[in-house]
C-alpha cells in the first residue's frame, strides 16, 4: 500500500480543502478566489535532478487582484515517522524557492502516527549567531480526537476520522461518519469511488465490524451496495478493455481484486494469491457473489 500516492491523490483533488485542515494559520485568508495549482513535476524533475522527489506536493497559491505575491505550500505524507529527515525537507524546500524565485514557502507535514524524538526544528548557528532557522507545521493524524472533527464540512477532513483517535469500540461509528461524509461533501461520482476505498483502507474494518455496520447504518451500507453495482459496471468495462491488452485472465482479477477491497477492505495475501491463482470461470462466479455476500469467505468459498 502507499500512503504517500494516497495523500498525494487527496491533496491534488481536494487541495483548498487540504490547506484548510494541514496548514490552517497560513491558509485562512485563501478564498474562493483563489487560484491554486500544483507545481508541475516536470518541472521540477528537470531542475532539480536527483534531489526531486516525486511523492512531494507542492501547492502554489496566487491571489489573481495582486494583493500579495503567490505563496507556495510543501505538503509531504510521513506514514512512518522514523524516515522523516528535517535535513532532507529544508533542503527540498530552499531548492523549491530557488527554483521559484520565491522566499514564500510554507513547509507541512502530515504524520499518520508520530514518533517521539522528531525534529520540530532545524538551527544551523556558531558562537555569535544563529544562520538558519527552520520549522514546519505539522498535522499527526493519530493525535487529533475524533470527537473533535465528526460532524467538519471539510471533506478532507472526513476523509481522515479514521485516522484520528478514538476508541476501539466506536470504530464503526468513526467509519460511517467518514462515508457520510464522503457522500454528502463530494459530488463526483467517481471521486466517490475513489475516496471510498480511501476510507476502507485506513478504516480496516474486520468481518464482525462490516457486519456491525450492515447492521447499524442501512442507509449507508446501502449507498455503498449502489457504489459497489456501479463499480462493478465500470469493473467489468475496465476489465475487458484491460483483457484485450494484458490478456482476459488478468483483467478478470483486477476487476475481481477492486470490487473485493471496495466492499471489505484491505484483502489479506491469501486472498490476493488466490485470485492470482484462479481460473477464469472461479474469477466469474466469485465476481458473482460479491453483491450478495456480506463476508468475503461468502465471496471466495
């Protein structure tokens, strides 16, 4: 799984929305006037060689009255706290003002889970005088309380209640919030798609759990059976167009594999090396089964 690719899709999507939960002191006075873009990673690729990084976003925000000159946002996704290097960071972003002709630049870093010890600051300094200062904002995910942002209109936001903390036995609860979120905040279709296997990922909700929420929350399991017929519409379509270029045995899986982490979540290996494995008839009956089963051994038996 990468989170980085995650994050980056969020914050490519969603980017207004993103500034307003990641860097919330900076980006209060972005309006809807405001233009903002991603910087082009072409761009950057051809400037900055071997120190650019490709999984970084940075966001260039420009007020089109002029009332100020375009600030540029440094967002980077740290799933594991230990490789996060504030060396690494100030030099990406003294690169990225360079590159820019800028010394506007707002670095952010979004933590799934902190790791004590993480450098907050940077000060280069000699006897006399200190020669550079540097620090970040930073959003730790797993230190937010979910109470806290359970009714935000901030899609982005509700995206992410998984990732917040909360107790294990309001796991669900944190989960619909998360799709009631998902479905009310976000029009597009297939961004709906899209961020439902978002939440499914970083929700992991296990049989007994999916059960509980079948249970609970009809309307929202329901809305999730109508985004799963879709899929499996688009699946099948995907699929066949990917069948003719990497063969129909492949295809079958793919559309197989989506439509499995789309109901149930993250697939375990087994279950992976099993659709690996299996024929092409095997693959249509469990694509069969999947609207219907409400656990994945029901799918795969």
């Amino acid at each position: 799984m990468s989170h980085d690719q995650n994050f980056k899709n969020l914050l490519l999507d969603h980017p207004r929305q993103a500034l307003a939960f990641f860097a919330a002191a900076e980006a209060a006075k972005i309006d809807e006037k405001v233009r903002i873009t991603p910087v082009r990673q072409e761009q950057l690729q051809e400037r900055l060689g071997e120190r650019f990084r490709e999984l970084d976003v940075p966001l260039r925000v420009e007020w089109p009255d002029g009332r100020r000159e375009a600030l540029l946002f440094v967002l980077e996704e740290e799933s594991d706290a230990r490789r996060f290097s504030i060396h690494r960071l100030a030099r990406y972003c003294l690169d990225l003002a360079e590159l820019m002709k800028t010394d506007r630049v707002v670095p952010v870093v979004i933590f799934l889970r902190r790791t004590p010890g993480v450098a907050q600051r940077l000060r280069l300094s000699g006897d006399q005088d200190t020669y550079l200062d540097f620090h970040y904002l930073s959003c730790a995910l797993g230190e937010l309380f979910y109470e806290d942002y359970r009714d935000s209109d901030n899609l982005v936001v509700r995206l992410n209640l998984p990732n917040m903390q909360y107790p294990a036995q309001r796991k669900v609860e944190v989960y619909a919030q998360a799709v009631r979120g998902l479905t009310t905040l976000e029009q597009d279709p297939e961004k709906q798609l899209k961020y439902l296997d978002f939440i499914d990922i970083y929700a992991a909700l296990d049989d007994n759990e999916r059960a509980e929420y079948q249970r609970d929350y009809p309307d929202e399991a329901q809305t999730m059976s109508r985004f799963a017929e879709r899929f499996h519409e688009q699946g099948m379509q995907q699929g066949m167009q990917q069948g003719m270029q990497q063969g129909k045995h492949q295809g079958e899986a793919l559309v197989l594999e989506r439509l499995l982490r789309l109901k149930f979540g993250v697939l375990p290996d087994e279950t992976q090396r099993r659709i690996e494995q299996a024929s092409e008839q095997t693959l249509l009956t469990w694509s069969e089964r999947v609207l219907t089963a409400d656990r994945l051994d029901e799918v795969l038996h």
